[in-house]
C-alpha cells in the first residue's frame, strides 16, 4: 500500500522532510509509526515520544490504534498551537 | 459564515466592523483578536521567555480549513448565532501583528460569548497550527499548555 | 481605561481596532458590541415584538460614568487586564446602530473573555440606562429580565 | 432637610418631572418614599409597586432602609436596563 506522509513543526525538522510517499504493509498507525522509527536514525528521533505526536488520517484527527485501509494521507504533528 | 487562512496581514478594526454592520438582527456581536505578544512564551513551562523577534505559524493546508469550517458548523448547531467569522494568518510575524480573529453574531449575548469561547478553545488545540517562537537565544516551537487541552472539557 | 458616556454615534470598527492596536503587550482582545435589533423586545414576557421603529436610552448624567468607572476598577482588580473600554450611547438610534461597546486587553484570552462578560453583566443591570422601544403601536419601556439579574451571581 | 429629587424612565413619566427639591423629615428611603406617596395620586401611581422601583444616594445604590442623613441627592428609578 502507498501513503503520502506528512510531516509537521517539529517532526517535520527532525524528519527532515516535509512529506514523502512510504509503501507500507503496516495495517495501522501503531503499524506504520513502527515501520518509520525501524528504518533510520532520524525517525526513530522523531517518534521516540508518541505522547507528543498526533495523527490525521485524510485530514481527519485519529488515534494510533486507528486501521490504514483506504486512507490516502497521514500526517504526523505536535500538539497543536493555534489562535 | 466566512472563514479565511491566509498569510497576509488583516486590519482587525476593519474586519470587526463589517462583520458587525452586517449581523442584520443580531443583538451581540463579539469578537476576539489574538496577537503577537513582545515576549517569547517561555516553552514548556510558559513563564516568560526573552524578548520575542518574531513568530512563525505553521499550519497543513486543507485540513485546516475543514477544521476551522467544522468547528464553526458546530458553534452555529449549538448556539443560536447569525452569523461566524474566523481569520487565522500563517507565516512570518512580528510582536503587535494580529494573528487571527473570530467573531459571532447572535441575538443574544449569551450566545455570542459561548460561541466565541467555545471556538477559541477549539482553535488553539484542535486545527493544525503550529507557533515557532523566534528570540535573539534562538527558535523554539511553542508548547502546547495541559490549561489548553483542559479548556474543551467545558463544552 | 477609556469610558465615553455620549450621545453621538460611535464607529465600533474603528474603536475596536485602535484598542487592539494600543493594547501593547496583550495576547488577547475581547470586544462586544450591542446592536439595535430590529425587533421590539415584546415586554415583560422578551419575547419577539413588533417592529422596531427606533430605540431612546434615558441615563443618569454623573452616575453613570460613576458606575462605569467603578465596574471597570472591579474588572481591573480581578483580572490581569492591559486596558478596558467602554463606549455607551444615550438619547435616540434607529435598528443596526451600535449603542454600547466594551473592549478589554490581557496577556491571556480567558482574562480578557471574563473580565469583558463581567463588565456586560454588570453594565446590563448595574449602570443607570433604560431602553424605551417605539414601534407603530406606541413607545414601551423594556422591562429587566430576571436572567440578566440572575447572571449577576456567578461573579 | 431639603434634598434633590431625580426620577428617570417611567418613574419620571407618572410622577410628570424629572427633578424637585423636597422639604422633609424622613430619616430613611423608605419614609422618604412614603411622605411622597401621601402627596398626590401620580407620587402613589409611582410608588406603588416598590419591587420595580430602585434607589440611589448621591448617585450610589441603595436600599430602602438607608439611612438619609447627610444626603444630598435621592433617585428612584427603574430596574436598570443598559447594555
């Protein structure tokens, strides 16, 4: 399966990169996050305190345990900041 | 209902009092700016930090507006309004610039502060907006406050 | 701390920005405005009357701004605000006309949400105006509704 | 002891002036409010529901049993309606 991925304020710095197209068998977040953090450094840095990262699935909130089947878009962020 | 995210600078006068001249019927109209203040937020702890140079607002376009779009459709199910604004800018500011702005228009006040808050608390923890504080020591992405996440338990 | 007691109109848009622009240091601005609605208020019962023809709003030269000052000053001791505002007209408008503001500055949004719905509570039933509401079928004093009373208590 | 006398909204509309001086005795509000009453039909009409009627002392608040001593300006008028 191809998921674009999302990279935001922080993650986005320690990442790297601001998105990036992942092929994945992963069937959930947990899943993805898991393969992510395996495959370099900078992941791993990235991901290395899930309390501090939030997901959007297709620009919806979700949570880590949330199923990939059909989403498009995963973005990985802070806690957001706004107003 | 009007809802803009944009980088460029809004005159918040200007917007406030259109919104208010157009609000036929409305009673109350209240509106809330928030804006670049001259010290940094001070991170984690939120004490004050040094002297801020400027702030930049990250944001993930596309969500955001469905964010903002539905935090307003809730605001106008749950309270009697006429009418709902919301600008947020992203980018490059500097301290006394206005970041954003909401108002709302109801036929009564009750409503109109409600409503104001209810979409204040929503904006700071749940659209996809992300403060980078600039100080001469350096850049720091602003905290996210525990107060903040607690505020949207009251609704 | 600016409170204006006048007869003349007053151009909210321009008001709100020119305290948001002043407001040095603040984080957060807060304005209210109330509008004429274009609706009788329907006496006692506040429901929907008749047509608005016009509004006349009696007060009490000297005791007015007494009582202004004074809820500003409470406001101010309470919460840790930058500035208050507070601009209420007299004498005769007509439906879409802006007859009272308030406006507050603080470093925090919650102070300065607080601090304004304090001041519109208190204002509502502790300063000394009265509403007189002329439609086709005459002119009526608008009575005090025991919820504007009641909203008194939770400060 | 000679006070001034304000009404405002209905309450200067039944009594039919704004203002008057008032030569009297009374050691309080409330017995402020009944030589008035005594006086004519239109002072009674006024004063005759003393729920709806709210006072001030020198342009403060307050409540029927104030005292009047050294008092200078009495108002009656309506629960108050601003904003």
């Amino acid at each position: 399966m191809k998921l674009t991925v999302l990279y935001f304020a922080w993650l986005r710095e320690r990442v790297g990169l601001p998105r990036e197209t992942v092929e994945t068998g992963a069937t959930t977040v947990a899943g993805l996050v898991e393969e992510l953090r395996a495959r370099e450094e900078r992941y791993a840095l990235a991901f290395s305190d899930l309390k501090s990262v939030r997901v959007a699935l297709d620009q919806e909130l979700a949570d880590f345990d949330a199923p990939l089947d059909g989403v498009r878009e995963v973005a990985f962020f802070p806690p957001m900041t706004g107003g | 209902m009007d809802i803009r995210v944009q980088a460029e600078a809004f005159d918040y006068g200007a917007e406030a009092g259109a919104f208010a001249a157009a609000a036929t019927g409305a009673g109350a109209v209240v509106s809330f700016a928030g804006i670049v203040r001259d010290r940094a937020s001070g991170g984690a702890g939120g004490g004050a930090g040094g002297r801020l140079a400027r702030m930049e607002i990250e944001h993930y376009p596309g969500m955001t507006e469905k964010a903002l779009a539905a935090m307003a459709g809730t605001a106008r199910d749950r309270w009697s309004l006429n009418d709902v604004l919301i600008i947020h800018r992203h980018g490059p500011m500097v301290p006394g610039e206005v970041i954003m702005m909401v108002a709302t228009a109801a036929p009564h006040r009750g409503d109109a502060f409600a409503a104001a808050e209810f979409l204040m608390d929503y904006l700071k923890s749940r659209a996809p907006f992300w403060k980078k504080e600039v100080t001469a020591e350096g850049a720091d992405w602003v905290a996210a406050k525990d107060a903040d996440e607690d505020a949207l338990a009251r609704w």
